[in-house]
C-alpha cells in the first residue's frame, strides 16, 4: 500500500468513526472521550471571545491527520501528499457543542 492510499485510508476510517459516534446512542459522551484522546487542539475565537471553529490533532507524524470544524472536514498531509473526507453535520455540531462547553471552562 502506498502512502498515498494509507492517509486516504486513514482519513476515510476517522470520518467514519466520527459520523457513526454522532449517529449512536450516548453521541455527546461518546465524542467528548474520542476528543478528549485527541493530541492537541487549536481554538479559533472572535474578537469578543466567542467560539468560531477548533481543529483538533489526531495523529502526527506520518500521517498528520486533523478535525476541522471550519471545512466540515477530517484533513490528512503525508509529505507531499494531500487528502480530505467530509464529516456529516450532525457529527461537526457535535464536535463544536462539545468544544464550545471546553472552551467555556477557560
């Protein structure tokens, strides 16, 4: 398998996992245990501190392999190699709800 088939492979299996989580019973508490796994997160905020969009790190390292809220997206970079699956809406407003109530603890 080439690396460009294992970070498509990779991308489509967490796209996967995220859209059954949201569509399961238990969604809520089930994506804050598979996010709080995640290995870093980045914030974006508004001027007046609200809430805007959050990237979450999943992997590293070969793939890179990122949650972004902004695209509605899983993203994953292997050197040159780029590639990206959609999340269903109810899986990214999920992930934001559940984001948002972090965020809110700072």
């Amino acid at each position: 398998m080439t690396s460009t088939q294992q970070l498509e492979k990779s991308v489509n299996h967490i796209a996967e996992e995220l859209n059954n989580i949201a569509s399961s019973e238990d969604s809520y508490e089930k994506m804050y245990k598979y996010l709080c796994k995640c290995l870093d997160v980045t914030y974006t905020v508004t001027s007046d501190k609200k809430l805007k969009d959050v990237k979450y790190l999943v992997t590293f390292g070969g793939p890179n392999i990122y949650i972004n809220t902004k695209s509605d997206m899983v993203e994953g970079y292997w050197g040159g190699d780029e590639y990206a699956a959609f999340i269903s809406d109810e899986a990214i407003e999920l992930i934001f709800d559940i984001s948002d109530e972090i965020y809110s603890l700072f």
